[in-house]
C-alpha cells in the first residue's frame, strides 16, 4: 500500500511539473494565445522544410484573417498582448520580405521571441 501511494504521489508531482512547464500567461488572452501558437507551427513548419515562405505568409494571413473577426470590437489589449502582437508582426513581414529565400537566422528568432511570451518551447 506504502509503494502504490509513493507511485501515485510521483506520477501526480510529474504530472502537476508537466503541465506547469507550458501554461499560458495570465495576462494573455485565449485569442492572442491560440493565434500565437498557431503562427509557431507555422513557423515551425516552414523551418522543417514543409512549407514554403510562400504558404508559410498566406496561412499567416489566413490565420490573423479569422482571429481578427473575434478581437476588433470589445478586446483591450494587455502589455503583454501588444509585445506578443509586435513579434507577430515580425514574423508576418519576414515572410512578406523573405518569401523566397533561404535564410532563416530572423525567422528563429522571432520565433523564439514569441515562444518565451507564451511559455511555449524554444527550438
């Protein structure tokens, strides 16, 4: 009974440091988060080789097409919101400049910028 209750207690300790590693700020809205998230895989993506800058920019503005319906009328932005909309705004005009080279020291950058403002991973 002792070792079952020391397993559970170190699962529920692994568990509780897992999902503490990759929370979302509390001054972050759900929006601007999801919106954030997605524009990293995105990034992501075009990084791995999957997409070109191209479609990397049109789902950029695809994304930030849908996501602005639901923020223009009552949504207030948080300092931190604007910080992540500044970074956003980087990786948007990379794509725009930069859509059919090879380089992409800017774009990890920006990347990782904005991945420390919403505690998700860094590459």
């Amino acid at each position: 009974m002792k070792k079952l209750l020391s397993i559970l207690l170190v699962i529920g300790m692994a568990l509780c440091l897992v999902s503490c590693g990759s929370s979302k700020p509390k001054n972050v809205g759900n929006v601007v988060y999801d919106y954030s998230k997605l524009n990293i895989e995105i990034v992501d993506k075009y990084l791995d080789n999957e997409i070109t800058g191209g479609q990397a920019y049109n789902q950029c503005i695809d994304a930030i097409t849908s996501e602005l319906y639901q923020m223009v009328d009552a949504y207030s932005f948080t300092p931190e919101e604007k910080e992540i909309w500044i970074v956003l705004s980087q990786i948007r005009i990379y794509f725009e400049t930069h859509a059919l080279s090879d380089e992409n020291e800017s774009i990890l950058m920006y990347r990782n910028d904005l991945a420390k403002l919403i505690n998700v991973k860094e590459r």
